[in-house]
C-alpha cells in the first residue's frame, strides 16, 4: 500500500488518506466502509474531488446480483 500511496501523492500529487477497519462486532467493515465513505462525500463534495477507494481486505458475494459483502479482517 505505502507504494501506491506514493505513487499518488509523489506523480499525482494528490492528497492520501488512510482509514483502517478495526474489528468490532457492531460495527461490521461493510458498515465502517460504508461511513467512511459517507464522511469523505460529505466534507470533499465538489465537481474537482477525485474519490480512489483502494480496499485491501477480502470479500464474499452478496444476496443481490453483482453484490459483495466486505468480510476484512
């Protein structure tokens, strides 16, 4: 990750924010994504955001066609 990282804000010079999903058993990572996602839209809403979500955990299908289910840890 921390190349990549640098590679956006070395080359792109585009500002990184990093979030970590903890493990909670209230709080599942498809929610925390979820939220974390929601507050960036909701500080940086502007036509000039560039939004890169980069998730580095696992996933399984979803109920819905298309769907994912975050799985984390």
């Amino acid at each position: 990750m921390a190349k990549l990282e640098r590679v956006f804000q070395d080359d792109f010079h585009y500002k990184t924010v990093r979030k970590e999903l903890t493990e909670d058993s209230e709080r599942t990572p498809q929610i925390q994504v979820n939220k974390h996602l929601a507050d960036f839209v909701y500080d940086h809403n502007d036509t000039s955001t560039l939004l890169i979500v980069y998730y580095a955990g696992h996933g399984r299908p979803g109920e819905s066609k298309g769907g994912l289910n975050l799985a984390g840890y």
